[in-house]
C-alpha cells in the first residue's frame, strides 16, 4: 500500500491541445503470494493504482505471474 505524491509532471505541462491534466496523488495497492515445492518457486502478484489523469478516473490494474526453477 502507498502514496505518490508528483510535484511536477512534463506531460502536464506541455500537453498543449491535447488537454492532459494530472493530479498531484496517485494511491497504490499491491497483493501477492508465493508457492514453493521442492525446486519450483511460482509467484503472483496483483496491483491497482489510481488514475493520474484528473479527467478520466479509470485505475490502472495489472499483475504477473513468474516461475523459477532451480537447478
């Protein structure tokens, strides 16, 4: 879990026609879990943010996915 706070964001401010307006917080939030059986790691992680852009609140989600295997 966290916060990001960006004091000054290029795009903001040389967006021009295009109108881009970002905010100054942006929230996260992060969850994963690990399995591992004998050689074998496999690990997942989920995370979520808040949207930047002030005029389209859609959050940005994404996740991966990673197996190891030792030797």
């Amino acid at each position: 879990m966290g916060l990001e706070y960006v004091g000054y964001s290029y795009i903001d401010d040389n967006a021009g026609a295009y109108r881009f307006d970002e905010g100054p917080l942006i929230g996260r939030l992060g969850l994963g879990a690990t399995w591992q059986w004998d050689h074998l790691l496999a690990a997942v992680t989920l995370r979520a943010s808040t949207s930047e852009d002030e005029r389209h609140k859609d959050n940005f989600s994404f996740g991966t996915l990673s197996v190891s295997w030792a030797i």
